[in-house]
C-alpha cells in the first residue's frame, strides 16, 4: 500500500511540473524579448520544474527506465523553448 504522504505529494508535485514548465516557458520567452531579470525567472521556474519532477518520481515510486523517462521530460522542457525560439525567429513571415 502506497504510504499517505507519497499519495498527497503526487498531484501536488504534478500541478508544480504544469506551473512551474508554463512559468519557465513564459519567462523564456519574455526574457527573449525584454530581457533583464526574466532570463534568471526563467532559470528559477526551470529549478522549480526540475525539483517537482523529483518529487513526483519519489511520490510515484519510479524505478529504471521510468526514471530515464523522467529524466527526458526534464531535458525536454529544457530543450523545447530554445527550439521553438530559433523555429519561430527563423520562419519568414510575408
């Protein structure tokens, strides 16, 4: 049986990877466009991300490959903005 405290910090810890890779995503962005401080906010949601990434596999008890699938997401949500960015910078627009 899954103990009380791994049953509470598994939705939690997943509603704080939605928040914190929207929050990342969005600061990436404005830090593209503005600049200043929303480059570190960025980095901060990214930490914030990574820690509830942790969390949710510790609450979810992963193990092995899941782990490696965890992992991926993290370098995944680290990666994708970037792209998106350089895509997004080098599309024509008419």
């Amino acid at each position: 049986m899954v103990p009380f405290p791994h049953l509470l910090a598994a939705p939690l810890a997943g509603a704080a990877v939605i928040l914190a890779g929207g929050a990342y995503a969005l600061c990436f962005a404005l830090g593209r466009v503005r600049g200043g401080g929303w480059r570190m906010a960025a980095l901060a949601c990214y930490g914030l991300l990574a820690a509830a990434v942790v969390t949710l596999a510790w609450a979810l008890d992963l193990r092995g490959f899941w782990r490696g699938v965890a992992g991926l997401m993290v370098a995944g949500y680290f990666v994708g903005p970037r792209l998106i960015s350089r895509l997004s910078r080098d599309l024509d627009t008419p």
